[in-house]
C-alpha cells in the first residue's frame, strides 16, 4: 500500500465504522453516506477505493438493493483496474445513482483530510 493510503486509512475506518453503528440503529441510508465519504477519502488509493465498493456491495446485499449491487460490482471492478492510472473522478461518491465517470466537488472537511495524508 503507498503512502498516502497508508495515511488515509484511517480516516477511510472512521466513516466504516460510523455507517456500521447508524446501520446497527436502523438508519442504513444514513450510514451509506458515510460509505460515500469513505469513497471520496479513499478513491486515490487502490486497496481503500476497492475496499470502500466492497463495503457498498455488502451494505446493498444486506438491504436488497440489487440495482446498488449490480452497480457496486462494476466498481469494485473499474476501482481495481483504473486506480492506480490515475482514471478516478475526484470527488464522486461512488454509489450507483451517479455516474462513475462524474467529478463532483469535495466537501471542505474530507479535502482537508485528504490533504493531510497526502503530504509526506
């Protein structure tokens, strides 16, 4: 794992985590969007950006939302191959209902996490 994902792991845990706990008290699609921000952490790195689909595959199997899971497969496919080369729609949020190819802008709060881990 390089540096950077080294670094931004775990902050890429912390969202884990929290969709976990609001997934545990009933609120799934609240913890999918901290799955969303642990894909817009994580996406530069390929091991954390396959991770993160790989979570959303589980949560959409969990809650019976083939359409998610269909489109997390692809993901998890596209995150293993075009990571690393750089193919990676900063920002994106990585759910099925947006396009993999969208750039979308970054929230202040995760920029500043990701600048953190990117110095070396």
């Amino acid at each position: 794992m390089n540096t950077f994902g080294k670094r931004i792991r775990p902050v890429v845990d912390t969202e884990i985590h929290e969709a976990f706990e609001l997934e545990a008290k009933g609120l799934p699609d609240l913890g999918f969007r901290h799955l969303e921000r642990a894909h817009v952490l994580g996406q530069a790195s390929t091991v954390q950006h396959v991770r993160v689909h790989m979570q959303m595959l589980f949560w959409a199997w969990r809650h019976g939302r083939f359409k998610e899971a269909f489109g997390q497969v692809i993901r998890v496919v596209g995150a293993a191959t075009k990571t690393a080369i750089g193919l990676v729609p900063t920002g994106n949020t990585g759910g099925a209902d947006v396009s993999p190819f969208r750039r979308m802008p970054v929230s202040g709060d995760l920029q500043q996490k990701i600048d953190a881990a990117s110095k070396a």
